[in-house]
C-alpha cells in the first residue's frame, strides 16, 4: 500500500488546498522544513491537525 502523503491528508480533511500544498513544496526548496511545520507557518494548520494527520498516516502505514 502506498504511504500517503501529510498534504494529501490534510487536503482529504479540507485543512488545506493543493495550491496551498504547492505554495509549501515550493517554500520547502528555499529551507530544510517539513512541510508541516511550513504549512503551521503559514497559518494554514495547528499543531493538532498535523498530530492528527500524522496518526492517519501512521495508522495507513501499519494496515490497521
């Protein structure tokens, strides 16, 4: 099964959009963040929509 991304989790939970996912990547280029601090950054997440979106992903990872 193929690891789900954390934008791709966000924007399925309409916490982001995917230019704003882009706009991320793209600011990701210019520094050594992840794309979830750089998405809290930009005022677009909380540190719970990233807990939470990471569980999902963990979650997914493990086939539970």
């Amino acid at each position: 099964m193929a690891r789900k991304l954390l934008g791709e989790i966000l924007r399925e939970h309409g916490k982001v959009t995917e230019a704003q996912i882009r706009e991320a990547l793209t600011r990701q280029h210019d520094c050594e963040k992840v794309i979830g601090r750089i998405l809290s950054d930009m005022g677009l997440v909380d540190d719970d929509d990233i807990s939470q979106a990471l569980a999902e992903q963990k979650k997914a990872r493990s086939g539970r």
